[in-house]
C-alpha cells in the first residue's frame, strides 16, 4: 500500500486526518523497513510495543497490521509518540521516535500551511524519514516468550477463582494468585472504600513489583 492509501486507512478510523495520524503511519513503515519485514502484516512476526493510545495507536496498526485484538501490539503507557517494533522470530527490535524538533521543521516542508496544525499535518508526510524520525536499535528487558505466552494456557486464582490467561498468574507463598489479588489492583468495589478491602498477602506497598507483561 501507498502513503496515501494507509493514510487514507488511518483517517477512515476516525473524523479526519491528523499530524499524530501520520507519525503512526511513517513510524510503522519505518520499523518494518528497519527489521526487513514486509508490512502491513498478516502474520503475527512483528510485535508492537507502543508508549500513547489514541489515534497514533491506530495508525500504528494500520501501517503495521499489529492490534490489540491480534496480540501482536501491546500498550506501555509513558505518554510517548514512540514505539518498539520486535521481529518476534529472531528477537530483534527497534525504537523509533520523532527526532527533536520535527514540529518547527514541518514548515520548511509546508510553506503554504495556514495553521501551526496544517504545517505538521502535510509537513510530517513530505518530509524525509531521516529527518523526521529517529531510529535505534534496542534489547527488551523482559521475556518475548512469557510475553507472548502459550495458546490455550488458563488457570484460576486461588484467591478469587477468577480465570487467568497468558500464563499472567502470580505465585505467592505457594498460591497461585490474578495480578490483582497479588497487589496490582486498578479497581475496587462500588460503594466500599479502599482501605476496607482485605489484602490476601498484606498491604501493597510491602510487595515486590511484578515482571513486567
């Protein structure tokens, strides 16, 4: 598919075309080009690791052909327009970014924008990929394997009996925990307050931090 065609894709997700839009798309092509992987995908080799939501995930997904739904695209929230894209065979992975400055530079390559937003939005798709975007080769801290884990692995917490998928248990003083009843609890009950809560194994601050999926 053609710039256009993904950037078209992209905008059919939403109300319109934005600059974020496009910096999903051309990082997404950028990873694929860097790792040697034909993209849009179809397959699950390639592995996206993106640090925003919102519209730059989707056009992360549509240049890559990664999703959530998929498994092949994951979520680790630091507020970044950035992302590791990781050839799940051999384990390679690369970050890129938009280099420092892009937005004052998308002018140089949109003289005729009327708007500061204009500017980046067609500035970030004529602009050449070594100067909008920075590449660099990284190692992941935490297991590819475990990550993706096993088709079909479930078990159930000891604590709540809820099921448990991907192998994203806990054991804990010989008990096999969710992530929330080990500490990580993002949600409590309606109506009852936090510290009326029981804790299987003590307060949360006493825990060590989990690995991270």
């Amino acid at each position: 598919m053609t710039l256009e065609e993904l950037l078209n894709a992209a905008a059919a997700n939403h109300h319109r075309l934005c600059p974020r839009q496009v910096l999903g798309v051309r990082m997404g092509l950028a990873g694929g080009r860097w790792l040697g992987l034909e993209v849009p995908r179809r397959d699950k080799r390639l592995l996206a690791l993106i640090e925003t939501d919102g519209c730059f995930a989707d056009a992360i997904s549509v240049a890559t052909g990664c999703h959530i739904g998929r498994r092949t695209m994951r979520l680790i929230d630091h507020g970044k327009v950035a992302a590791t894209f990781v050839d799940t065979q051999v384990g390679k992975a690369v970050r890129v970014v938009p280099r420092p400055g892009v937005r004052e530079r998308a002018w140089v390559y949109a003289p005729e924008a009327k708007s500061r937003w204009q500017a980046q939005l067609l500035g970030y798709q004529r602009m050449p990929e070594e100067e909008l975007l920075a590449a660099e080769e990284v190692t992941l801290l935490f297991s590819l394997e475990k990550l993706i884990s096993r088709k079909g692995v479930r078990v159930h917490c000891q604590a709540c009996s809820e099921e448990i998928l991907n192998e994203r248990e806990v054991v804990r003083d010989g008990m096999t925990l969710c992530r929330s009843c080990a500490g990580e609890r993002y949600y409590a009950p309606a109506g009852k307050p936090l510290e009326g809560i029981p804790q299987i194994l003590g307060p949360t601050a006493s825990l060590p931090p989990l690995p991270l999926l």
